[in-house]
C-alpha cells in the first residue's frame, strides 16, 4: 500500500493546480498518471446544472463510442422461444426467462447490462429491488427492452456505453483504456458529450455542463474544460 500511495503523489503532481486542461490535454495526463499495473479504465465525470429530483431534469441516454470501450460486457437477456435463441447467436452470455429472473431475484449480478423482451417486463419489473440500484434495469429508453435483442446485444458487446445523472447531478461514463491512442479516447469522448449535450434538458437553464474531470482506475482527477478544443 505504502508504495500505490506514493505512485499517486507522484502522479497528482503532474497536475497543475488551478489549471483547466483541454480534452487532449487531459487524455495525456490521464495515461500519464495511470497508476496501475493492468490497464486502467479512462473514466469521465460530469457535474451538470439540473434538478434530478424533477423528472424533466432527468439526463438518461446511451451512445456507442466509436473506439469501444475495451472491454467486453457481459450481457443477459429475458427471453424465451425465437427471441431467446437470436439473443444467444448474437453472444449474450446468459439467456432465459422464469429461471434467469429467479437467479437474479436471489442476488445474482454478475453482468454489465440486462436486456428484455417487452412481453416478459411485467416479471422482470419485480428484479427493480435488486437492478434498480446498479443502474441494470431494462428500460425502453436506452433500447434495452426491445424484441430486437440481436441487436440490442450487438450494440452493448460492440461499445455501447449507458449513463444516467445521479441524485447530486453528476453523471459519470467510461470513455477506454488507457492502451487506447490518444486520438481514440478524445474521439470517444467527444461522441459521448455530443450526445449528453443533445439530452440537454428545455427546463435546465444557465450552464448545462458546470465541471468536467477525467481519471484512470485509482488515479488522481484531471480538471477540464469540455469548451476547449
């Protein structure tokens, strides 16, 4: 332990304090002050000027990065028949209905996304207790409950990443690894500001995004400004 803490001394002092860096400039720092031994996830977290609490201020959306996200998700689907099957071909790891749902409601979350066929929502809506809170819950509005689960699947193993503002308005994405070239992380990044920036709530007024900060797992963050080129 001694030794990751003066890692991350080290690497905090290559942060300037006070300074707001551009995205590119911010994508350098983050690789150089990874850290860990594996390769570290570049993570971005937005602090935005909406009300959470009111459901018109709301920020929720998916947006497929054009790098992906250097991992594979593990994906599980409620279906069953026809639906079932074309989820397996398209690579979800698991797939099911009655029996999925029953696994799930004992506590099993071992997956990144859940996807759901319309008609079987009325069961799945009874997993709220244990998805809800891991932001895993199947929701129309991020494509996940759809009958199209090939390529709803697709999408979530080919970089589809989901976000959502949380109860203090920051919203939190992955945008890579840090193996990744620096021009796809700010190329990632960039798509998924443009597509938070589309969500941008008619009722949210005044600055929309008020701070940005980039970091790589257990690194220090790195200040910037989303305005900046």
């Amino acid at each position: 332990m001694p030794k990751r803490s003066k890692a991350y001394r080290a690497a905090a002092e290559k942060i300037q304090s006070g300074v707001l860096y551009t995205p590119a400039e911010a994508v350098k720092l983050a690789k150089a002050t990874s850290v860990t031994r594996f390769d570290s996830t570049v993570d971005v977290v937005l602090r935005l000027g909406v009300d959470p609490r009111k459901a018109d201020q709301m920020v929720r959306g998916t947006v497929s990065l054009p790098h992906g996200t250097g991992k594979t998700a593990r994906v599980v689907v409620f279906a069953q028949g026809e639906r079932a099957q074309q989820a397996l071909d398209a690579g979800a790891d698991e797939v099911g209905d009655d029996d999925l749902i029953a696994r799930v409601a004992a506590g099993w979350t071992d997956f990144d996304a859940a996807v759901a066929t319309p008609d079987l929502m009325g069961r799945v809506g009874r997993l709220g207790r244990v998805l809800g809170p891991r932001g895993l819950m199947p929701n129309p509005k991020t494509g996940t409950v759809t009958m199209d689960v090939a390529k709803a699947v697709s999408d979530i193993k080919g970089g589809r990443i989901e976000f959502r503002v949380d109860r203090a308005a920051n919203l939190n994405f992955l945008i890579g690894k840090v193996s990744f070239t620096d021009e796809q992380l700010v190329e990632n990044l960039q798509a998924a500001l443009d597509e938070i920036v589309r969500l941008k709530p008619s009722t949210s007024k005044g600055r929309y995004i008020l701070k940005a900060t980039m970091t790589t797992t257990m690194g220090p963050g790195i200040p910037f400004d989303v305005t900046r080129s």
